[in-house]
C-alpha cells in the first residue's frame, strides 16, 4: 500500500472527505495548526521539519479509513511527549476522547524493549495490547512505527539495529494479530532490510533478476488456471506475484537452503465471488494440477485467530514445481488487507459497523485469549481489553512479568525468585515506596524491598493472586510448621527416653531407633520427632514398644510407692492436653500439644495468645498477662478459642475470684449461694479478715467461659455488703 502522494494537511483532508463527507475538517485543520505549532523549530534526523512524521502518520490513519479522532490523534501523536504541551490542553481543544488517544500513544512510546528473548516478545506484545485499551492507540502506533521504519536510514547504525529488532519482534506481529497484512509485510521487510542488509538487498536482486521470467511463468500458469475456471463457469481474477522478502527469507533459513528456484518465491492467488465459488475453484484446480498431500488448509471453514480466510493449497506446476495458491473472496481479501482496521471505516453515514460479523471478528480475536464477557459492550465503546485479568510489569532491568489482575509487590517478589517473595517486606513502584497490599498496574516498574528478618505468614495469602505466591507460601508455613513440630517431638522423646534411662544414642547403636521408626512406617528419625510433635503418635506408644512389659510393671509399682504413679501423671497430662486441645485452635498448626499457663488461666471468650514451648507444644495465656508481654516474640503463634466449646461445656476452667467486703455474719455463706446460683462449682474457699473488719474472701470455683464468670462477679456484686470483686491474675 505504498502510495506516491504527498503528505499535507489537503490531502489529509481530501482522503478523509472521500469517504467521510460529513467531518468536522475544522477541527482537524485546527488540530494540524496545533501539531505544527508545537513542533515548530523541531527536525527529524532527516534534517526535514519535524512536522512532517506526525502528518504522514495522519494521513496513513486516513488512507485506512478510521474516524477523525484517531487521525487527529495521529497528528498530536507526540506533541505531549516532545514539545511543552499538555493532556489538559489537548482535552480543552479536541475532547477527552482524542486526549487518552493521544495519552495512550505516549505511555506506549515510552516502553521501551530491551531483550529479544521469544517469551519475553510475547510478553510485550500482550503487554501492549493490554495497555493500550482502546485498539486505535494500537493503530495509530502502527502507522508512527511504520513512518519510523520508512526514515530509518536517518538514524545511526545502532539505532536502527535496535528500532528494527524491537519492529520484528514487537509490532510486524501485533500488525499480523490485527490481521492488517500489509502493514506487518512491508514492517518485516523494512526489518530485514536494516537488520540483514545483505541478505536483503541479494534476495531483491535475485528477485528482481528473474522478473522477467517470472512474468512469463505467472502469465503461463495464470492463463490456465484463468481457462480451467472459465470453463467452469467461475468469474475470478488470478494474480500472480513475487512473496514478500521476509518471508523468503525465513523460508530459506527454515530449510537451510539458498534459493534458486523460481516458484519459491511466487505464489498464487484467485480472487472469486463468493464461498460456493471457492471451494469450486479448489475443485477445479486440484483437477488441473496434482495437490500436495498435507497442504491444504481450509482458513475459510475454520478462520485464524486475527480473522483472516481463505483456502490455502499447494499443487505440482506444469514443470514438476510446486505452486502455492490462496483462493479467497473480495470480502475476505478486504479482510486480509486491513483487518481490525476495516472495522472502523465509514460506512453509511456512520462510523464502526452495527454489522454482526464485528461481534464475530472480536471473538475469534479474543479466542487466542480467553473469552470475550459481553461483546456489546465493545461495540458501545471501542475500547477493548485484551488481558483485562492480567497486568504486565517490568523488574528494574526490564524483563516483562505477567501477573494476575489485582495482584501485588509479593505476586511480583515471588514471580522472580521464590527467596525474594519470602524476604519481601514491601515494594518500590515506578520509585515509590508501597506497602505489601499495594496493587500493580500494567507498565509499573516494580523493585522489591527485602529483609533477611522477614519470614511469610498466613496473612499474606489474603495479599496474593498469583497462584505461585500462594503455593510457595503455603510451603514455606507447612515446612515451619513441621520444623517447630520436629523440635517440639525430639525434646518429648529425649525427656520420655530418660524416664526409662534410655537415651537416643543408646537406641540408635542397639538399632532399636530404626526398628520404631519402621513399627511406626516412617523413613527418618526426623519424621518420628514429626509425628511426635504433632501429636499423631503418643509417648506412650513408643515406651511401650522399647521397654519389655516386665520393666514397664515394675517402673509402675516404683511409682505407686510414691505420691502418684509415673503412668497416672501421663494420663492427667494427657487428659489436661487433650481438653486443651479441644477448646484452642493453633494458627498454622494441626495437632500439636497445647496447655494453659498457670500465671493467668485463661478462660473461654479472654483475648488468648500462645507461645511455643519447648518440649511443652503451646503455651496459652491472656493476653494482657505479664509473662505473655516478657516472652520472646519470635515463639509466638496464633491462637483462638473454638467455636463450639463453651457450648458443650467440654472444659471447665478453674479460675479463682477475690471478693472484698464488710466482716459480717453469714456473708460467706451468702456469697457461696450467689455462686451456686449461676451454675459455677466452688472447688474451694479461704477468708481472712481484716483489723478494720473487712473481710477477704478467695474462691476457686470452676467456670466454662468468660460470660459465666462475668455472671458470677456481678452476682456477688449486687450483694449488701460486698465492696469490690476481681478475677485473680498472677
Ligand atoms: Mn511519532
């Protein structure tokens, strides 16, 4: 589509009024005065006024037909980039819709692509096409590349290698995924022109060279396929023509091979009526000249993702060569010319057809990435969101990270190594200090912030989206959780061994070690301390496996010569921790042994945190208790009290209440009934009086929870003669 006109500000607007008679041209010669303006005293490396490049732009937008808004946009491309003005000024004078068609361009402009890795191409084409929301900020893009690439020989030779690359690798398939063919054709031969001269400027010799003896095969070859169609009755037309030199030359570096032959370079084409016609013409071809078996595509039945049909085949040509040929209606040819751009063209008095096949175009647009939600809501708005659920962002040396929408600093920490997410303590955006909950949006330049202090807690699920984040954090808890059940497990065997004068080194030399953790289908000692800590395999059951019945007996009747047997301090401790267990709930840890501290005997429904203790699981306590406050931080876990448990009443708390009041007769007494009366068993009493004849009373009374000792406080409250009541904390 090269074309040997002039770019002025007449005749942008002849080839707008063309085909749109009814534009404000106003406002487009206004929006020309404007650029000018702006731009005045600026050159092109060229050494032309810089003017030039934003109305050449304009009048490619033009020739494709789009809405005036977009070719005023190709004016103003980089007036807000490159000269002083502003987005308010272009919004004042042209709209808000020229104005974010103007700011897209410019975010656009300013990524730049810096490694020509495959993954990381396609990571920007998606990025681009997930910024630029309105899919005439792409077009208009196209078109400033595409002057770009046509002056590039303006520019120094590392320049041109840089621009070129970024072309090849950026934008030729972006023009491709749009379906404007022409614009990705005449892009990829610019490319390959700068980047690989001289395979370049041979192969267009080459080409050139055989011109005339192509033009005699395609008048050859084309006359029949022309006879053969007529006979049939098909009206065509049948073009011959040289392929694109790209395209020749990925051909050669994909066979390895130097090309010579004729048809390599020559394809086919037959433009028919409709799609009865085609697959007639196909027919009657395949009756002419002999198919290759394996190359007929059928585009028309089953279109590529950027909406482009046709019938594809290749068949063995007069001379035993092998022709390629496209056989497509005009429709189709359209299609294929100027793709997503054909859409917005003027037709019938308005712009951005009603037609159903836009709905259908989009879809099969958007089938190379999920599903479009509602497609009428494209055709209200033009804009479009290809990754509305995904946002790209850069790390600090430019490599393009593709996150889930609303994910944050640790998504993105976790996305470059597992190490950085789990040490990640925050996050600098675009320079800017942000916290975890931060949300990133596409184009953001993200740096993670670590520590080496920093560890993952369950808290930062609730912060992620991306799966891998979540993963590796629930890793990281499970494996801590583990390490804390191992320690807690190998301290527990250590001090149950050495009840029976055993010891781990013992068990190991006499290989008994090995045999438990096979009794118990485990692999490592590590897995039994595991098991241990967690509560799966009791202390109990690995004595009764290591130590003979008799010695078991024997120990027992020591113990019953003292105050309380061995085996009935294991069942009481047992007893406590597994009513424990039942009212508490550790954060992040199943199963594990869990007490109340003594200082504090917390009671259902107190604000409650837990401390790992050595050998000890979980150690609860209030909150507000002293030793709570002094204990290390770093033992500290999450607790709460179970739901369920003060309803079944499965763990009565002793808790022990100090009441001050008047030394009167029968007060005592008294005060016992209020307590009996809310349901509360009193397991003891003390009182002592006082010179001022006061009286102390301290009762251990037995509650399920919080409200019923609140109960009870404010029973004895009400009595005459009480002064003040207080829950006894140490
Ligand atoms: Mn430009």
């Amino acid at each position: 589509m090269s074309r040997n006109k002039t770019a002025t500000l007449k005749t942008i607007t002849d080839t707008v009024l063309s085909y749109y008679p009814d534009a404000k041209i106003d406002l487009l010669t206004k929006a020309y005065h404007f650029a000018d303006e702006a731009h005045r005293g600026q050159l092109r490396s060229s050494g032309d006024p810089y003017m030039i490049h934003p109305t050449e732009v304009a009048l490619q937008l033009a020739e494709l037909k789009l809405d005036l808004a977009s070719i005023i946009t190709g004016l103003l491309h980089d007036t807000v980039e490159d000269t002083g003005v502003t987005r308010e000024q272009i919004e004042k004078d042209f709209g808000a819709d020229v104005a974010d068609l103007v700011d897209g361009v410019t975010k656009l402009s300013k990524i730049t692509f810096r490694t020509s890795e495959e993954k990381q191409a396609e990571n920007f084409r998606k990025m681009i096409l997930a910024m630029a929301k309105d899919i005439r900020v792409i077009l208009v893009k196209l078109a400033d590349r595409l002057n770009n690439m046509r002056t590039l020989e303006h520019l120094p030779q590392h320049k041109r290698q840089a621009i070129a690359q970024e072309t090849l690798d950026i934008y030729a398939p972006i023009a491709n995924r749009l379906g404007i063919s022409w614009i990705k054709i005449e892009l990829e031969d610019l490319c390959l022109r700068h980047l690989h001269p001289d395979v370049y400027y041979k192969l267009a010799q080459k080409v050139a060279m055989k011109k005339a003896e192509r033009e005699r095969y395609i008048e050859e070859v084309g006359g029949i396929l022309n006879e053969k169609l007529k006979e049939y009755e098909l009206h065509g037309s049948v073009m011959g023509r040289a392929k694109h030199l790209y395209s020749i030359f990925k051909k050669m570096e994909r066979r390895n091979v130097d090309f010579d032959q004729l048809y390599d370079i020559l394809a086919f084409r037959i433009v028919v009526d409709n799609i009865t016609e085609c697959y007639k013409a196909l027919g009657v071809i395949h009756a002419t000249y002999k198919p290759v078996p394996g190359r007929f595509k059928d585009y028309i039945a089953m279109p590529k993702a950027n909406n482009y049909q046709s019938l594809h085949t290749t068949v063995i040509g007069p001379y035993g060569e092998r022709v390629e040929i496209q056989i497509r209606t005009q429709e189709m040819q359209q299609v294929a010319e100027s793709g997503i751009a054909a859409h917005w063209r003027y037709k019938e008095g308005r712009f951005s057809s009603s037609a159903k096949d836009n709905v259908e175009w989009v879809q099969r647009l958007l089938e190379w990435h999920k599903e479009l939600k509602d497609p009428n809501e494209f055709l209200d708005t033009v804009k479009i969101d290809l990754f509305a659920e995904d946002v790209f962002v850069f790390t600090p040396r430019g490599e393009v990270k593709q996150l889930p929408h609303g994910a944050g600093p640790l998504d993105f920490a976790y996305a470059v190594h597992t190490d950085v997410g789990h040490k990640c303590v925050g996050a600098k955006v675009n320079g800017k200090i942000v916290p975890l909950k931060h949300r990133l949006q596409s184009g953001d330049t993200i740096e993670v912030v670590t520590s080496p202090s920093q560890t993952p807690s369950k808290d930062w699920l609730k912060l992620v989206k991306s799966s891998r984040a979540k993963a590796k954090i629930r890793a990281f808890i499970k494996e801590q959780e583990r390490n804390r059940a191992a320690d807690l497990g190998e301290e527990m065997f250590e001090k149950g061994l050495r009840q029976y004068e055993r010891t781990v080194k013992s068990l190991e030399k006499s290989g008994e070690m090995q045999k438990l953790i096979q009794r118990f289908s485990l692999q490592t000692s590590r897995d039994l301390y595991v098991a241990l800590g967690y509560g799966r395999i009791s202390m109990e059951a690995i004595i009764t496996e290591i130590v003979p019945k008799e010695d078991l007996e024997k120990k027992q009747a020591e113990g019953r010569a003292e105050d309380e047997s061995f085996m009935k301090r294991v069942f009481k401790a047992a007893q406590r921790r597994s009513e424990a267990r039942n009212a508490i709930t550790v954060a992040n840890l199943d199963d594990i042994l869990i007490r109340f501290a003594r200082c504090c005997t917390p009671l259902p429904g107190d604000s409650i945190v837990g401390f790992i203790t050595r050998g000890r699981g979980v150690t609860v306590h209030t909150a507000a208790c002293s030793k709570a406050i002094d204990n290390d931080a770093e033992r500290r876990v999450e607790v709460r009290w179970n739901a369920a448990i003060s309803e079944n009443k499965a763990v009565k708390r002793h808790v022990q209440i100090r009441v001050l009041s008047q030394d009167e007769p029968g007060l005592l007494a008294e005060m016992s009934t209020a307590i009996s009366s809310c349901g509360v068993n009193i397991a003891s009493a003390q009182i002592r009086t006082t010179k001022d004849k006061k009286a102390w009373a301290l009762f251990d009374v037995e509650v399920n929870d919080i409200s019923q000792l609140q109960k009870v406080q404010s029973a004895l409250e009400k009595k005459r003669g009480v002064i003040s009541v207080e829950r006894v904390r140490s």
